[in-house]
C-alpha cells in the first residue's frame, strides 16, 4: 500500500507563524527607542540588555515592521485635507 505524504494531503508542515510568545524585549521597548535615537550602536544597546546581537536584530525589524503596517493603516492628515479640498 502506498502511502501519500503529509503535504500532498493538505497537512500544514512547520511551526506555526506567530507562535513565538513574548520577547525578553517587549518591557525594554522604550529603552531601546531612546538608545536607539541618542546613537548608541545596536551591538552596545544589545550588551547592556544582556541579549544576543541577533535578537536584538530580530526585535527591532518586527519594530519597524509593525509601525510601518500602523502608518499604512492610517492616512496621513495631509492627504485628507487634500481630498477634503478637491471634492467639489
């Protein structure tokens, strides 16, 4: 008897996205921001934190991805104004 693989027969493989939980990074948020803006290398930010380079990487790309889905979900003022004053 033959037996198909798991993907052929519609089975998910794999981790599930978004399973990762809570970072170590998430009640240092704001610390970060202000190292970040005060110029402090990311490689001394993750020292400071006693965390690896790599996660620190990590955490502040899911940072700027989630405010750049923030800035697209929200239309910028000036945009508005702008239709407000086309429409006839």
């Amino acid at each position: 008897m033959h037996q198909r693989p798991a993907k052929a027969q519609g089975k998910l493989l794999g981790r599930p996205k978004g399973a990762l939980g809570k970072s170590r990074l998430d009640d240092k948020e704001q610390d970060i921001r202000v190292l970040l803006g005060k110029n402090v290398s990311k490689a001394s930010i993750a020292k400071i934190l006693d965390v690896s380079r790599s996660a620190l990487y990590h955490f502040i790309a899911r940072l700027e991805r989630s405010s750049q889905a923030e800035h697209k979900a929200r239309p910028a003022l000036c945009c508005i104004s702008t239709v407000i004053w086309s429409l006839p």
